[in-house]
C-alpha cells in the first residue's frame, strides 16, 4: 500500500541509530525526505551515508535536544533545506528506571529535560509549519511503561506518562490547524542495547530473545522488529491515518497489561 508519504518532509529525533534510524529507513523507502539528528557525530555520518545510498534526500545535524538552541538551528536547517515541514517524530531519549525512593532531584530534572520538555519545545517550534502541510503530523515515541509502570522503572514510566497527556493534550490544541498527534508506545524490541547485553551475558542474541519473551510473557512469544516499529509510526505519520488523533497505540506483541 503506498502510503502517500513521497516528497513529505519528516524530522526525526534519535535518528541515527536504533529505532530511529529504522524509521529513517522505512521513510526514505516511502519516497519522504528526511531530517535527523542525534548527539553522536560518527554515527550520524554513518546513518547519513545509508540513506543516500538508499536514494534518499537526507539532512542530518548534530543536536542535544535538551538544547533550546540547537533546536531552534535544527528546525531553521530543515526548513531551509527542504522548505516545509510535514512531519516530526519525537524519539530522543534513553531508559532510566530505579526505585522512586532511589532518584535523585537530579535523576528527574535529566529525565524530564530529555525525554518530556525536548519534545514540547520541538512540538511548539514545528507547530506553524505542520499546520502549511495538507497532511501535519506529530509522533511521540513512548513505552508501555508509561501506561502500567512495572516497579523500579522511575523515572521514566512517570515520564512517558506525561508524554501521554502531552500528545492527547497537542492533539486537542493543533486539531482545529488540520495537525494530528500521535504516540506510539513500545514494548521490547530488537536493538543494539540487546546486543551489547547479549555479549555481557556471554548468550547468542536469539538466547536472550527467547528468555526476555519468556520472562516478560510476551502473548505473541517473541520480540518485536524495529521494522515493525517503523512500519507503524510510517503509517500514523502518512494521510493513510487522516482520522486517527490523540491515539496512544501499544506496539508490544500485547505485552502490557493496559490497552
């Protein structure tokens, strides 16, 4: 199904690596332009590399979104490039999880800065610009956790919380300009975290799979593919979802508790 995505422009926060790069992947594999950034330079070089080997018409930048400047000169830098704006994924963001009781003021102020107030500061200075495009779209990306927090998993699923009600909260503000917010909220998927835990452990990353579906109850029995993440978040980016808004959709295999 072509998804209607060709010649939009998307910024993707995280995008050199992990899930956000797998979404940069599906984009430019969907005809879109595609704006990314991250903090780690190499491997913004090297995303940067694979997607115009893949055809595609890519700006990355080096950006710490906890920055208000930067992202300031990240938002500039894609217009000036590419002219418009169709689309913004927040993905930026790490895992932080301890007991409440063991973080530290610092702990919540890093965690807020980085995965919450990044993602209201981009969603105000992209505002405008989505509401020119026919098809404006916000996508925040978030955890399960978010809706059901396990123990010791502060701050972030207190975090992802607030993300929550930042997107229906954005979905009731931009609707009336034609934009639409969204969050996609994972479960456990492939990725080089898995990887690096996998050769900690002295396991083959199948092993690992298999023992963290099985450990985690996952109905679908194993873990998800950042293919699979992409596939999705593509879609509630593209006019194909025109009426899907204020959504808060689990891409778990059914793993958490709270639908």
């Amino acid at each position: 199904m072509d998804l209607g995505l060709r010649d939009s422009v998307v910024l993707v926060t995280g995008g050199s690596d992990g899930l956000g790069l797998a979404l940069c992947r599906t984009l430019v594999g969907e005809g879109a332009k595609v704006a990314l950034c991250g903090r780690d330079a190499g491997r913004l070089t090297t995303a940067e590399a694979e997607l115009e080997a893949l055809d595609g018409d890519v700006l990355a930048r080096a950006c710490d979104v906890t920055d208000p400047e930067q992202l300031e000169h990240l938002v500039a830098a894609t217009l000036e490039r590419f002219g418009r704006l169709d689309g913004l994924v927040n993905n930026a963001g790490q895992t932080a999880v301890m007991k409440v009781t063991e973080t530290t003021d610092a702990d919540w102020s890093a965690d807020l800065d980085l995965k919450l107030l990044a993602a209201v500061r981009l969603s105000r200075l992209c505002a405008t610009h989505l509401a020119d495009s026919p098809h404006g779209s916000i996508l925040n990306v978030l955890s399960i956790s978010g809706k059901a927090p396990a123990a010791a998993s502060a701050p972030t699923s207190i975090t992802r919380a607030a993300g929550l009600a930042l997107t229906k909260a954005l979905s009731r503000d931009l609707g009336p300009d034609g934009v639409r917010v969204n969050a996609v909220l994972i479960g456990l998927i492939e990725s080089s975290q898995w990887v690096r835990r996998a050769e900690a452990l002295g396991t083959t990353l199948d092993e690992l799979y298999a023992n963290l579906a099985t450990s985690n109850d996952i109905p679908l029995g194993r873990v998800g593919t950042a293919r699979e993440f992409a596939d999705v978040v593509a879609f509630l980016l593209s006019p194909r979802s025109s009426f899907i808004s204020g959504a808060g959709l689990n891409v778990d295999g059914g793993m958490s508790p709270v639908s």
